[in-house]
C-alpha cells in the first residue's frame, strides 16, 4: 500500500458527461502528479501541483483540468468526456516539487466512458 | 519529438536466469531516466533511477539499470529472475518539466 488513495475506483459515464477524479497524497507529502494510462496512448503525465500551486503541465487537453486543496488533496476534473477518454487514470505524490523525487502511486481510477 | 522507447512488448525467462529489459531514449539534454513495474491491477511502484553519477544503478528487488549516454540506453536488468518479478515494467525519462514513458514491456518469468 503506497498511502496514497484514489476515488471512486470505476466509473462509467456517458459522452459528453463530466466526473471528478479524486487523490489524497501520502502524509507528508505536498506534490501530487495525474496520469492516464490507455491501450492507444500508453502512460502519459498530465499535470503536477505542489502545494496548491500548478507545477507542471504535460498531455493534459483542455476539457481536462485539476486543483490541489490546501488540505492538499487533489482533484482531476474531466468535461465533454469522449470515448477516447476511456483509461486508467493515476495520481502519484511526493514529498517536494523536485520530480526526481520517488513518486509513490495511488491505485488508479479505472475510467469507462459508454 | 522526445520520446522513450522500449523495444520489446514481452520479454520471457526462465527462474533463476538473468534478466534485461531495454530502453532507450530520445530526450534532449541530461534527462532524468527511472524504471517502474506494475502489478495487475495496481498502479505503478518506483524501482530505480538515475540522475548522475555511476552508471549502475541498484533499486529495489535487486533490480539494477544501467546507464549508457553514447547509446542512449537504460537497460534494466536482474541477475536471478523469479516468477514474482513477471509485471509490466515501464521506462521513462524527465527533463524540462515533462515526463515521457515507454510503451511499457511485460515481462514473464517460468518457472
């Protein structure tokens, strides 16, 4: 168990919807990274916030956006959901705004737009 | 385009033998190179990486990766494989801000 918890663990919703994914960090730590994992695409980092902050900012489209709370918790919000959105989606944290930092990840959200 | 590449979808060994999962990477600069694994169903664990220094790197498991900036490799590797060790393993590179993973290579470990 890496500490760090993701919910809800499967969702299914429609296309053209909007979901809220949701990541709470390890103790401690004040980074927190999204992923997304697809058949097509294969592991792609998203977007990074350290301490509330927005750090960094990868393949993240723009129907998608996230938010770190000052309880540093995070959410990944994802709008006019696609069919190709369809992936497991991973948060990891750390314990500073260094990437080279280990990155310890959450179980995933395993995403199914229908 | 920067990218990561592992060249192989599966790699197969028996118990016992050594094992090399290669990599190799397209990313410009000193990119940071680190190794992960995946169990079904589980997200992704940290095994190793390699910011400067020695080009042999050890990580968890008994893992080790070594790196080759001529051939722009990370080569994972294991002296001994178990059948604990079958996963996906994954690569990647991180430089200016980004993160780029390879395809992943699934590795299968007989007994």
């Amino acid at each position: 168990d890496s500490g760090v918890t993701q919910t809800p663990k499967h969702l299914i919703t429609a296309t053209g919807q909007r979901v809220t994914l949701r990541c709470s960090p390890r103790s401690g730590d004040l980074s927190v990274y999204w992923y997304q994992q697809s058949l097509d695409q294969g592991l792609q980092f998203l977007i990074q916030y350290y301490n509330g902050e927005e750090r960094a900012k990868g393949n993240i489209l723009e129907r998608f956006s996230a938010q770190q709370f000052p309880d540093l918790h995070s959410e990944l919000n994802l709008s006019s959901l696609e069919l190709g959105d369809s992936a497991l989606y991973f948060c990891a944290s750390s314990s500073s705004d260094t990437r080279t930092d280990t990155q310890y990840f959450g179980p995933g959200t395993r995403l199914t737009v229908l | 385009a920067q990218s990561v590449a592992q060249p192989e979808d599966q790699v197969n060994v028996a118990e016992g033998n050594p094992l090399t999962v290669k990599c190799t990477y397209s990313v410009s600069g000193n990119p940071y190179l680190f190794w992960y694994v995946q169990y079904p169903n589980r997200g992704l664990q940290f095994l190793l990486k390699y910011i400067t220094g020695d080009n042999l790197v050890k990580g968890s498991y008994g893992f080790e990766a070594e790196f080759n900036k001529s051939q722009t490799s990370f080569h994972l590797k294991k002296p001994s494989a178990l059948v604990s060790d079958s996963a996906l393993y994954f690569c990647a590179a991180y430089n200016f801000n980004k993160f780029y993973f390879g395809s992943g290579t699934k590795l299968n470990v007989k007994p």
